[in-house]
C-alpha cells in the first residue's frame, strides 16, 4: 500500500513537473509570426484582423457543436449506408463451406 501511494505522488510529481513554470512564457514564436508576417508584409499586405474573430468567447465552441451535430445527424440518417448489415446468408454459406460439407 504504502510502495503503490508512493509512486503516485511520483508520477504525478513526474507528470506534473512540465507544467510549473512559474509564470515564465515560451521563449519562442511560432511559425506565423516567424515566417509568414515577414514574407507576407514584405509583399505589401499586413496581417488584418480575421473576418469572424473566433478568439473570443465561445464562438469556436458553439462552432465544434454545430459540426458535431451535423456530423452526427448525418452518420445517423446514412447509418445503414455507412455500416451495411451483414448478410444471414453469405455468413452461414462461408460457415458452411468452412466445415467442408
């Protein structure tokens, strides 16, 4: 018991570890602010804001429910499309020529 709690506190030690940063931010900058503003400004045409801004609120998580509802209305109303059901007599004439009769 006590050698099975002492390697949780490990492993959460472990896992947690990568996460205390102490407030320090990344240290790099990703590939958009890196490469892609540069050339894009050097052609003339600055980053704007997007057309539908999905960083604020929950307008990117209403946007996930949507497609997931979409998603599965469609997997449901296609089901038997997506997933044929199998033929009582194709699987018992294979079981049948399996046991050689």
């Amino acid at each position: 018991m006590k050698n099975t709690a002492r390697l949780l506190i490990f492993a959460g030690l472990f896992l947690a570890g990568p996460m205390l940063t102490f407030g320090q931010a990344a240290s790099w900058s990703g590939v958009d602010e890196t490469v892609i503003e540069k050339f894009a400004e050097e052609a003339g045409r600055p980053a704007r804001e997007p057309f539908i801004n999905t960083g604020r609120g929950d307008l990117f998580l209403f946007l996930f429910l949507l497609a997931g509802a979409v998603g599965g209305f469609a997997a449901g109303y296609w089901f038997r499309i997506l997933f044929p059901p199998r033929r009582k007599d194709h699987v018992s004439a294979a079981h049948h020529d399996r046991e050689g009769s």
